[in-house]
C-alpha cells in the first residue's frame, strides 16, 4: 500500500451536501493531498493546490471526463464535449470561439436587455411581501435572459432545466435517482440538439455568432451545433444556482445587503464575493496522464483527482478571514469559475447577469428577511436552492 | 526589482516595482492599480486587462499568441497595433522601464 493520507469523507453523501465547508476545513488540516478511499479518488483543497492542478493541463487532463467517471477507462453517457473534455491543442480552436462569443464585446451589447429584464422582474415582485424568490426571481430571470441572448425559442425552455440536471448529476457516482431521472426524461436531449440546429436560433444571438464561426471555417457546422450546446448545457443551472446563493447569502447578512442597498454599483463585487464564499461550482475533476508528484505525494496515471474549487475560496492561506462574507472585500483571483485554459468560458455573462440582477434588486428593495426553511438541492449536480422563502420589503418611491 | 508604469485611462500614473516572473495583469490587480481587472485571473478568457503598450521596443515582449490575437478583437476597448492582454506580458529584467496605458473600459 501506496504513503498516503486517506480519508472517509464522501463528497457525494448527503452530509456532505448540506455542509461542505466543515469537510472542508477537516481535508485541509489533513494534509495538501488526500485519498478518498470511498471512491477511490485523490482529491486538493487548498488554494495552491487546487490552482496547480487546474492550469498543468499537461499532467492533469480533461480528455479523462469532467466527472468522477473515467473515460480512460469506460465509455461517456453522452459524445464527450468538445471543448471541456478535450485538451489543447484541439481545445483551442473551439475555446476560442465559444471565448470570442462571449466576449466583452459582445456582453456590452446585451447590457441593456439584462438590465430592463432584471428591473421589470424585481418590480413585479417587489410589493408582494412575501415571495418563493427562487422560482419568482433566481432561476426565472437566468431562464428568461439566457436563452433570449442565445436566441433560443420561447416554447419549452424548462427543458434547459431538464437537461442540465442530467449533464451535472453526471458528474458524481450513478445513483438510482439519476438513472430514473434519464429514463423519465430521455426525450430531452434530442430535443436540445433540434434547438442548436442554425435555422432554430434567433438572428443577432450567441448562437448565431457560433454559427458564424463555422461560416469563416474556423469550426465545423457540426461543431458549432455541439458549442452551443455546451453552452446550453453550462449556462443554465450555474448561473441559476450562483445567483440564488448569493440572494441567499444577502439575505442572512443584512448589514451586508444594507451596503449594497446604499451602493448598487457594489453588484458585481458582491457576487464575486459570494462566488468565493459559496457557490454553484463546488468541485472539478481531471485525469492524471502520467504518474507525477504534487506536494510530496506520488500520484499515478490514470487516476481521477477532484479539485474543491470550493474549499480553494475558504483557504485561510490565501484568503484573509475566508469564512467571513463581505461584498466589499478586494477580492483577487477566487476560483469559483475555475482557472487555467478550462476557466468557465461564459464567466463574463455570469458576472453581467448577476451585476445587472442585484444592482436592480438593491435599487428597489430596502430589506429582506428569510421567512421559512429553505432547500438546498441534495441530488448529484451543483450546489443550489430549490426553496428561498424571503419577506421583502422595498424601498419608499 | 524592475518596474512597469501604468497610465490610466484619465492620466494618472502609477509605477510599480513588478517581481520577475509575475505578469503584468497580476502585479496591477494585486496593486489595486483601477482600470485592470483580471477577472478571469490570466486565463486568456476575459479581455478585461486589456492594456496599451506605449515603448514597446526593446523590450523582448513575447510575441501576441494565438488565443490573445483572438480575444483582443473581441475587447471591450478598441484594438490597436500596440494592444496587449496584460495577462501574457510576464515581468523580465529586460521589460525594466515598460510604459502601458490603460483603455477607458475594461467590460
């Protein structure tokens, strides 16, 4: 038997689910490295660590399934991704497009649209007293702004939902649930691909600059219908879950809203912060290609190391006081969205959609408090809220 | 150590003494010089340190790589011939004496 530092903690039990920054805590006073022996997976949790791991594509790749399934060793549910579960160079091609079409540029021209939605929405609410806040604002105004940039039909869009429960509760151990939950709904994927097809999407859209980039050769037609289906699938539920998080987290810290109320332009330091303190994207995987070393622990080829991108952010070692929530912290470099040349390509839409959608809730909201229990999602996938009670109360016209 | 002067974008200049083998992007955020933002933390993913190198001459900046070439038409600042990512211009001891000027955006 191999030295190493083993634990039983299981980042797919329930437990874990509903408190994963104790577990946390506990892996990093274990030591850099450690080897959970209920799957059989290595996995860091530091900052430096996760940051090594994540950007040395060379010895810890992608081609090995964004899951903890190995595809190394056993064939993919779906044909693997081009553009998450590829290395270079082949991932730079199709990075590249999917970078240029979510570009600054191309984000300051949505602006306005996130801006009006995010306004109207909040207003319709705003005077109701008490409200669900996850389906009548956090995943209602991500399910209306997303597919609109996209250029995605109306008709059907809870299909988004669907489809991205699937493609995240790949990601850990099958369990009965998800294998239902596949058969239950196995006429969805078709119909995600029927929605990326050119002549589905709307012109002026995400989409249709994709497209665009198979008209100048730079990808195929049939790669540009897979691109806009990893965005459809990556694009969803994240910012969905994130911007409940945070709504969440705004809530409990009233001192913490009450700076935000005062200075909306604080949004989007705000949901920086929370992506830090807690957020949708709690771990990754890669697969290592050769045997290497990493902090003086020997890992062989072939194995699977999960990254807690989650923990990275409460690391006391490069985070002052990480466990502290302050929206107006100088916050540099968190790894919410990941880092390296697998960094959440749609990380800029995230952070515009999350800016315009609190800077308008701060602009008509005085207060809010939690008024009942609220859910967290405790099947496989990201981290989120299925409930958030919240009493508001808004700001004097 | 050799240092990198920042212009903003409304003149302001700030000079920062920048360790080798630090990128440009980083020492400006870590800093706190405004007008970079380095969001994506040097990923070649968000354009947002999008600088203006002013004396680029001399110097042995790394040629603009094929991602950069790529992001840089797509900033939210017009692109220019002396446009760089600030994220891929890494500190040597030969970049001593480096003028950037700041975009008036960033996103």
């Amino acid at each position: 038997m191999p030295n190493r530092i083993t634990s039983q903690i299981d980042p797919f039990s329930p437990e874990f689910r509903a408190d994963p920054y104790s577990a946390y805590a506990e892996l990093r006073s274990l030591g850099k490295v450690v080897y959970l022996e209920k799957h059989d997976i290595w996995c860091v949790h530091h900052y430096d660590t996760c940051q090594k791991v994540l950007t040395d594509y060379d010895t810890y790749s992608n081609a090995g399934g964004g899951g903890i399934r190995n595809y190394f060793k056993e064939k993919p549910w779906r044909k693997p991704s081009i553009i998450l579960e590829v290395d270079p160079p082949e991932h730079t091609r199709t990075r590249t497009v999917l970078s240029r079409a979510l570009s600054p540029k191309v984000l300051r021209q949505i602006r306005e649209r996130f801006d009006a939605d995010a306004a109207r929405m909040v207003a319709e609410v705003r005077d109701r007293g008490e409200i669900e806040a996850v389906s009548a604002l956090t995943r209602a105004y991500p399910l209306k702004v997303f597919p609109d940039s996209v250029g995605l039909a109306e008709e059907g869009r809870e299909n988004l939902l669907i489809y991205g429960t699937m493609v995240f509760g790949a990601f850990g151990p099958v369990v009965p649930w998800y294998e239902e939950y596949m058969e239950t709904h196995k006429d969805v994927p078709d119909w995600i691909v029927r929605r990326c097809q050119r002549d589905m999407l709307a012109e002026g859209g995400i989409g249709q600059i994709i497209y665009g980039a198979a008209d100048e050769g730079k990808i195929t037609e049939e790669e540009a219908m897979m691109l806009v289906r990893t965005f459809l699938s990556a694009g969803v539920d994240t910012t969905v879950d994130s911007i409940g998080l945070c709504l969440w987290a705004l809530a409990r810290h009233p001192e913490q809203y009450a700076k935000l109320r005062d200075d909306p332009t604080l949004a989007r330091n705000a949901f920086e912060e929370a992506t830090r303190w807690d957020s949708s994207s709690q771990s990754l995987f890669r697969t290592t290609l050769k045997e290497t070393e990493l902090a003086g622990q020997t890992i062989g080829a072939n194995e699977k190391v999960m990254i807690f991108i989650g923990s990275a952010g409460r690391d006391p070692e490069h985070f002052e006081d990480p466990d502290t929530f302050d929206i107006s912290r100088k916050i540099k470099g968190q790894m919410g969205y990941g880092v390296g040349i697998h960094g959440c390509v749609g990380q800029m839409f995230a952070r515009l959609e999350a800016e315009c959608f609190f800077q308008a809730f701060a602009q008509q909201i005085d207060s809010m408090a939690v008024t009942g229990p609220t859910g967290l999602r405790m099947h496989p996938g990201l981290r989120g809220l299925t409930t958030l009670p919240l009493a508001l109360t808004p700001k004097a016209a | 150590m050799p240092n990198v002067t920042f212009i903003a974008d409304d003149g302001t200049e700030t000079v920062l003494d920048v360790a080798v083998g630090t990128s440009i992007m980083e020492a400006a955020v870590m800093s706190n010089v405004d007008g970079i933002m380095g969001e994506c933390g040097g990923s070649i993913n968000c354009a947002t340190c999008h600088v203006y190198v002013q004396n680029a001459g001399g110097f042995g900046l790394p040629d603009v790589g094929e991602v950069e070439n790529e992001m840089l038409d797509a900033t939210a600042a017009e692109r220019r011939p002396e446009s760089r990512l600030s994220c891929q211009l890494i500190m040597t001891e030969a970049m001593a004496g480096l003028i950037v000027r700041l975009p008036d955006a960033q996103y």
